[in-house]
C-alpha cells in the first residue's frame, strides 16, 4: 500500500502540472511572449503543450509498460530542456528551479512505478 501512495502522489503531481501547463500554452498570451523570449517558434508551444496533454493522460492511465518508459523519458528530456532554456537565457533562478523540481517528482514517480510493477499491485 505504501507504494502505491508513493507511486500515485509524485505521479498526479506531475501529472496535474503537465495538464495546467498545457492549458496555460495555450490559452495565456503571455506565455506566447515566454516562448519567444526562450527562442522558440510560436509552433513549439503548440506542440508542446499537445505532447504534454497526452503524456499526462499516458501517466495517469494503464498503459503498457513501453509506453510508460517512453513517456518517462519524454517529460525528463522536457524539464531537462526547460531547464537548460531558462538558464541560458538568463531567467531567474526559481524558473531554473522547477524543472529541476519536477524532474525530481517525476523520478520518484518512475523508481515507484517499477516497485509497484515488481510487487504486482
């Protein structure tokens, strides 16, 4: 049962962040802004913000263990990315952070994940 909890709440944290931000690149003109001070063509924003919505959903729903994997992956090469992007352009330090931070969820959502799938609960 711990691991579920474990599991379940780093996991919906991530989950609901990907949501809010995904709606937010969408619907929020000043992230338009962001994403061209970041460099990004208006386009990225769009995509990113599809991607986000759908590895949102593939985290929170039963899915083949494959599929997981590739989603883990895509949202650690995205806060990775996030990361990078804010520190090179020179953002301060708390949206240099929160990447971090969320990578951080996310991979004691991925360690739980496996555990949970070792354990078969």
């Amino acid at each position: 049962m711990k691991i579920k909890i474990f599991y379940w709440i780093p996991t919906a944290i991530v989950a609901l962040m990907m949501i809010y931000s995904a709606y937010a690149y969408l619907t929020q003109p000043a992230l338009k802004g962001a994403f061209h001070h970041l460099g990004y063509p208006d386009y990225f924003r769009v995509e990113l913000a599809l991607a986000k919505l759908i590895g949102a959903i593939l985290l929170l729903v039963p899915v083949i263990s494959r599929v997981k994997e590739w989603t883990y992956a895509g949202f650690a090469i995205t806060f990775i990315s996030a990361f990078i992007a804010h520190s090179a352009s020179g953002d301060p330090l708390n949206y240099r952070l929160m990447p971090l931070i969320f990578l951080a969820l996310l991979i004691v959502s991925y360690i739980t994940y496996h555990k949970k799938q070792t354990a078969g609960i």
